[in-house]
C-alpha cells in the first residue's frame, strides 16, 4: 500500500477520531443492537436495521483510519530543510497576479484539506503547480475558468 502523507496537525486529528469510533461510536452502536433486538422480531425491526448499518459505517471508518495510519508518511514542516521550496507540508503566501488579491495556503494530505482553513490537498491543481516553486516564481494553476497565474510571495516551515 502508498504512502498517506499527513502533517503532524492531520495525524493527530485522524488519531482522535479513531479514539472516538472505538471508545464512543463503537459501544453505542452495540448497545443499540442489543436494544433493537430485546424488541422481538428482527425481520421487521427498522431499529435494528438502522443499528446494523451504523455498525457497518463505524467499522468501516475505524478500518479506513487504521488503514491510514499505519501508513502514514508524517510530516513535520517545522523540521523540513528544502531550502526555500515549496514542498509538502509548507505554508506559502501567493499573490493572484491578475486580481493582486494575496492568500495563504497550507499543502497538506487529503484528508486534511479545508481550502476555508487555507489547507490544500497536495493532489490539488495549485498544490502541483507550487511544488518545487521558491519565492519570487510564478506558478501556472490550470482553474475551471482558464489558467490563473500566482506568484510565491514567502514560503514558511510552520
């Protein structure tokens, strides 16, 4: 299997949830099964229908994560020696070279991206064209409405 990237940041919040589904998520779907089935006939029974399909999606998470996990590549920005690079796990200022509007980004794993976080996947369009890039470069990000143009304002190892 691959490896996940992930930054310190989205290992955790991954580690977190699945504490959650095995301590919280996991027994309550069991007491429910059992709750369900006190009820008599499983044949008819639309709680314990709603109970075993919980069930499915709570495994099926925790196996997804654990999954993950045990294939994670964890990155740590502040450790990274890229000598100005945009690489994984960087935090980049750009400016739009066409509107002059300046954002911030993170480059994180898939699972962690929230562009409303400023976090973008590292299989996002502008994360591929910002690999590699340093300050001052101008990267070319293929957008649905025609390519757009950023220029690499500061790269930052946080």
């Amino acid at each position: 299997m691959n490896k996940v990237p992930l930054t310190v940041r989205g290992a955790e919040l991954l580690k977190d949830e699945l504490q959650r589904l095995k301590s919280v998520e996991r027994p309550a779907v069991i007491e429910a099964i059992a709750e369900a089935r006190s009820h008599g006939d499983l044949s008819e029974n639309a709680e314990y229908d709603a109970a075993k399909e919980r069930q499915g999606f709570v495994e099926g998470r925790i196996a997804e994560l654990e999954g993950k996990l045990s294939n994670a590549l964890i990155v740590n920005p502040a450790e990274l020696h890229a000598e100005g690079r945009v690489v994984f796990g960087t935090t980049v200022d750009l400016m739009d070279l066409e509107t002059e509007d300046e954002v911030t980004y993170q480059i994180v794993g898939d699972d962690e991206a929230d562009i409303k976080q400023g976090k973008v996947s590292v299989n996002s369009p502008i994360a591929r064209a910002l690999i590699g890039k340093e300050e001052g470069d101008v990267a070319e990000v293929m957008a649905p409405g025609g390519i757009r143009e950023y220029e690499v304002l500061n790269v930052k190892y946080i």
